[in-house]
C-alpha cells in the first residue's frame, strides 16, 4: 500500500502460522477488527511443514499448562472444523483415527503404561492393546512389539489448509490479512505498542500480537526483552501409492507416521538445530526411512511422493512463550511451541484473546510468560 497508511485495527499480529491465524480468527469472531501480517504466504512456515498431529500429551511430565491447553484444543477441533468448513468451503483434511503408540521394549512397554494411567486419570480417552490385538488394529505394524497405548482423542489435519482457512475466515470477518508484507518492527511510545513498522507505513493498532514463530526472537532483540525463540529443523517425508495405509496414527522409536485424508503417510520428523536451514538432506532422509522400517515396515513398499523440511519455534527451556512482553501495557507474545503448535494452538488463542480483551494475562498462562526469560539473564 505505497503512499497509503492502514486504518488503525485493535489488534495486529505478526505472524501467520497456526498460532496467529487462530488468533485472528478467535478475535474476529467475537466482533474485534483485527490484521495478521505475514512476512511470506500464511501457513507457510512451520504449519506449512506440520505433520499436524491433534493428540493428548505423551509425556507424563507434561506442565499443567499445556495439559489444559490441549484438552481445549481437542475439544475444540471438531466444532471448529466444521465452523471453518461451512463459513470458508475450505476442507481441512481433519479426522480423528487415533494415535498408537507402541512399545517395543521393556523401557517402552513401562512408560507407555505409566502414561495411560497418567491420561485416564485426566480423563482423556486411551486404552491399552495387547500384542495378540496389535496387528489385527494395525495390520502394517512389525511382529515382536509389547503392546501399545491407543489415544482415541488423537486426530490429524493439514495445517497449511487449517491456518489458510482460520485466515480465510477472519477475512470474512472483517480482518485485514497481509501476506507477503514483512513486520519490520514493533512502533512503541514508552510502555505502549503503537502498531506494526512496516515498509514505508505503519499499521496503527491498540494492541500487538507477536506470534511469529522461529523469527520471533528478533522482535525481541529490538524492543530489549528476551524473546528467546530457535529455529529447530524437521525433515519429512509423504508415502503414497499405499495399498494398505496405517489406520491410526502410529508413533514410537522418537517418531510418528500420519495418516492423512488424502490417502498419503506423512513420516516424521527429524529434530536438528540447524539455524534456517530448509535443506532436506540425505541424513535426514536415512532417519526417516528407519522410521518407517522400524514402525511399520509393509511400508517400505509405498513411493515417496514428497520431501520438505520446516523450522519449528523452540525454546530454551522447550516451553511455549505467552503472555504480556515486560515493560509493555498492550504488547503480548504466542510464539515457541515448537513440535506442539497445532496441539495448543485453539487453546493458545483461547486463553490469549481472552487475556487480551481483559488487560491482564490469565493466571493459567504464568509459568508460559517472557518474563522468565528476563528474570534468567
């Protein structure tokens, strides 16, 4: 928009990954003018490059927070799926065929029940298999596994499509969505956000949102608060020609294979710190293969129809970033949810917006703040 400046909004949001876009959407929704600014195409970065499993936690150590995140989230996805569906056209590409997880050793077999207990008792709906019941659930899986812990809660979706039809939405809503439009920074006075810098203009806003994932960071830099987001590289690959595809989502031996409604497997992913480096390589490639032949080996047979990487948002102490920047009234953060962004992105925007439109984070957000950052140096 040269020579041209934008009508202030209430809320700007750098970044349109999941995060962002559910951001957007949420606050559109309940009547909020609101932008989302997206240095490249929205959904392209890291939701671009999800696997996008919807799944309970699976680790027993899970904090709290993002317990309850998820638990939103899961129940939210259904609804939400089919609002995005009917106001959008767009289809999503969501199901839920549940997610197993096997274990293929001893050290396996005792975490794995240690989590289904941890699950039931907060209600999330698992239930474990015994060996003898493995294969007739899941045909392409290897003979000699222990057992299994079946999370029915669990689904997929492709979150390109998902993040693209939260934006979609929002536009519908009202909202201003400007793709291929860098946030060069965040304009302050004092304690206050003024609005998004951008070339040559600023977009005005009452209140600023910065969920822009791995590049997070650097916003940060900027405005003198820790903001510390890592770019953590995932490569993956799509299976497809597959006669007899996996019915559930299948993960073990540190990874997962995902069946999507396209009839492809994603198989995922890698972890590297790498910088943002999007290479696929042949090391990461090897990595994937093994996957496949230690999970479900009849696969071995499909053609490999696509490989990418994404950098997903990480985060010093592996935690998500949420809540308000420190020394700012009206500056708030969603960024660095590294392998789980789609996981906790409707309860992200959930708890965030309702944050936002109060003027104080939600208690349940604090163990996520920036502060904890700042506090540390």
């Amino acid at each position: 928009m040269s020579g041209m400046g934008y009508q202030a909004v209430e809320v700007a949001i750098v970044g349109g990954g999941i995060i962002g876009c559910a951001i957007a959407y949420e606050l559109a929704r309940k009547g909020h003018r609101v932008a989302v600014v997206e240095r490249g195409a929205i959904g392209g970065e890291a939701s671009g490059a999800s696997a996008g499993i919807i799944a309970p936690p699976s680790n027993k150590d899970t904090p709290a927070v993002r317990v309850e995140l998820t638990a939103r989230s899961l129940s939210a996805y259904p609804w939400l799926v089919a609002a995005l569906q009917d106001e959008t056209g767009l289809d999503v590409g969501y199901r839920q065929w549940g997610a197993l997880l096997v274990a293929r050793n001893e050290n396996d077999h005792a975490r794995l029940r240690a989590l289904l207990s941890w699950q039931e008792d907060l209600g999330f709906d698992s239930e474990w298999v015994e060996p003898a019941e493995l294969r007739d659930l899941e045909p392409t899986l290897p003979e000699g596994l222990l057992g299994g812990m079946l999370a029915n809660d669990a689904g997929s979706v492709n979150v390109r499509r998902l993040t693209r039809a939260l934006a979609a939405a929002a536009a519908r809503r009202g909202a201003l969505v400007l793709e291929h439009i860098p946030a060069l920074g965040v304009a302050t006075s004092g304690n206050l956000a003024t609005g998004v810098r951008l070339a040559g203009v600023t977009l005005p806003a009452a209140q600023v949102v910065l969920a822009a994932g791995a590049w997070t960071a650097r916003f940060g830099l900027e405005l003198g608060q820790p903001l510390p987001t890592v770019p953590v590289k995932g490569q993956m690959l799509a299976l497809g020609g597959l006669v007899h595809p996996p019915r559930t989502i299948i993960g073990g031996a540190g990874g997962y294979l995902v069946p999507w409604t396209d009839g492809t497997v994603g198989v995922a992913a890698t972890e590297e710190e790498a910088g943002f480096d999007t290479r696929v390589t042949p090391a990461g490639l090897r990595a994937l293969v093994g996957l496949i032949e230690a999970l479900a080996p009849g696969l071995m047979g499909g053609e490999v129809v696509a490989t990418w990487a994404g950098l997903r948002p990480g985060t010093p102490d592996r935690e998500p970033i949420v809540g308000l920047v420190p020394g700012y009234d009206n500056l708030w953060v969603a960024s660095g949810h590294f392998r789980t962004g789609v996981q906790l992105a409707i309860g992200t925007a959930e708890v965030l917006v309702a944050s936002l439109l109060s003027g104080a984070p939600d208690p349940l957000l604090a163990p996520l703040s920036p502060a904890r950052f700042a506090q540390a140096e």
